[in-house]
C-alpha cells in the first residue's frame, strides 16, 4: 500500500480510526477520511496531529457525486459507512435500506468510474440468514459487492464479515462498563443470548489480509470464539464494580436473536478453510478465475458456524478483554 491512495468511508469510526493508525505505518501517498461526522473529523485531526497524509471530506455516501469526487485517483476503498444499531434499522428501515443499500451502490458505481483497484467492504454476522433490518441491508450491500466483480470494468471488490469488536461505538462493553463504574445494575436482554467478539486490532488485520490476499468476490471471515453475554457482564462485574451489581434481564428488543451466524448452512457449501485463522465464501455462481484459485483449499467441515460454537470460559474472555484493553 506503499504511495497508494486509500479512501475510508465511516473512517471515523472505532474501525477506521485503528485502520488509519495500521496505514500510516505503510506509507501511503494519500489517506481520505469521508464521513458525515463533523465533530469527530475535529477529534480524528487532533489526534492524529494532522498528519499531512490524512484528507479529511464531510460527505455521506448517499451523495453519488460527492463519492465520484472522492474516488477521484483512489487506489482502495475501504467502505465501513454504514447505519449499524439494530433498534434504530428497526424503527426506520427506508433509513437504513437508503444509506446500507443504496449507499453502498453509489460506492461500487464511483469506484468502477474511477477505476479503482479494489474495495472492501466491511459487513456483519448479522448478514449472515438476517432475521433483521440491519442484517437484510448488509446481506443486499454484500449481494451487490459481490456481484459488481462480473460487471465490466477492472475493479476487484470483496467483502469481511465481522462478529462484535470489542469497544466500538454502541457494542454492550463500553454501555456495560459505564453501568459498573456508576454502580447501576446491568441490563441483559436474554440471559441466552451468544455473540461472537473480537479485538479491533484482529478486525484491522481481517480488513488488510482481504486487501492484500483477495482476488475479487470473496466473502473472509475471521475464525473468532463466542460467549454468553452474561459470563461477559459478570466477568466485567468482578473485575470492574466496587458495589454489588445485580444483572437484569430485560426481553429481546425487535429484531434481536439470541444466537448469531458467520456461515449459514446454505453458505457452508461453497466455503473454504482457508487457514488457521480465516475462513472463505465464494459465491454461488461463477467468478473467472476465482474457483480455481481457492480449488486446492479443503471445503468448510461444518455445517453452519453460529455464536453456540467455541464459547470461551470466564477465563478466556477475560484475556480476551485484557487484549483489547476493556479491563484498563
């Protein structure tokens, strides 16, 4: 990525903050942060004491010719735009399907007119059998990732699908850790209820393994354990509260399922084991060439992979919580 210039959709987010940290140290000509957030593109600058790699770009990615604009030159995408809390997606779905779908369309469309190398577009467990508004969108964004590798033009698109990262904004540990420090009791939905977690710097790494290894029309997802949200709040509780805390169960919200799926059962069949770490999903139907690339890799042995897999103990996910700095 080396004198690349590199434009981030939503990059002012958890991910795209830890993704600008991971590409300055490669030397890129240029990075662009494109987001509607004015207030955190003011932060980002400061933090990141305006370095002279960093262009800052007020836009938001229903605006087409703001994207062509943007695109302009660009080497790589990275699309992490996204309307992403399931309550919200729930209660306004044309908001949703506008910025998730019709959004991501404007990205694919700028990218191919601007002749950009390769996007990567960051997606959700969630997309996987979604039984939600969020999750529908972000299968649609994906559907239409991928499928822009047959369209006329050079540019290679794939996509990441990611379960929970540790301290973005709105996941359950920071609103947990909030609570503990106040010494308020801790809402749970359904005690049941699994998810699958991961660092931001494991997120950041699946984002630049998909830029450097894809070959277009991929799905990767990162091999990542799961927990009971309880044993995750309880462990919080122990290591966090100075009070007593109770823990309250308080009804799944819209929307909401208790288990989460990175490889549905009708996706096992065109995955692969890619490696210790990484799992792949080709599509469906034909992508010159991408096949037989992935043709000596062994096909997936599961079934599905759901959050009811690999569950971590109390102890795990506190090394888990150390490491991506929830306990500090």
């Amino acid at each position: 990525m080396k004198n690349h210039t590199i434009l981030i959709t939503g990059g002012t987010g958890s991910w795209g903050q830890e993704l600008v940290r991971k590409l300055l140290d490669k030397s890129p000509k240029e990075i662009r942060i494109f987001s509607r957030n004015e207030s955190l593109q003011v932060e980002m600058k400061q933090q990141f004491q305006h370095h002279p790699a960093l262009t800052f770009i007020i836009g938001d990615i229903r605006d087409q010719d703001e994207l062509m604009q943007a695109c302009h030159q660009v080497d790589i995408v990275y699309h992490l735009a996204a309307l992403k809390h399931v309550p919200i997606c729930e209660q306004q779905p044309d908001q949703a399907f506008k910025t998730n779908v019709l959004g991501t369309q404007n990205v694919i469309q700028a990218a191919i007119t601007n002749l950009v190398k390769k996007v990567v577009y960051v997606s959700t467990d969630k997309a996987s059998h979604p039984s939600n508004t969020y999750g529908m969108t972000k299968a649609l964004g994906e559907k239409l990732m991928i499928h822009a590798n047959v369209r006329e033009g050079n540019t290679q698109f794939v996509c990441v699908r990611s379960g929970n990262v540790l301290g973005s904004v709105g996941s359950v540990v920071p609103i947990f850790r909030q609570r503990i420090e106040q010494g308020l009791e801790v809402g749970l939905t359904d005690v049941r209820m699994t998810r699958f977690f991961l660092t931001v710097s494991d997120a950041i790494e699946l984002l630049l393994k998909a830029t450097v290894d894809s070959r277009g029309g991929e799905i990767f997802v990162t091999k990542m354990p799961s927990c009971h949200i309880k044993d995750l709040a309880q462990v919080l509780i122990e290591d966090l509260a100075t009070s007593t805390i109770s823990i309250r169960e308080t009804g799944a919200r819209p929307g909401e399922r208790l288990n989460e799926i990175l490889i549905s059962e009708f996706e096992s069949r065109y995955a692969i084991d890619l490696d210790e770490h990484y799992y792949v999903i080709l599509p469906s139907f034909e992508i010159a060439g991408l096949q037989e690339y992935y043709s000596s890799r062994p096909a997936v042995t599961l079934k599905y992979y759901d959050s009811e897999h690999a569950m971590m103990s109390k102890r795990e996910i506190r090394e888990m919580l150390n490491r991506g700095g929830m306990l500090a």
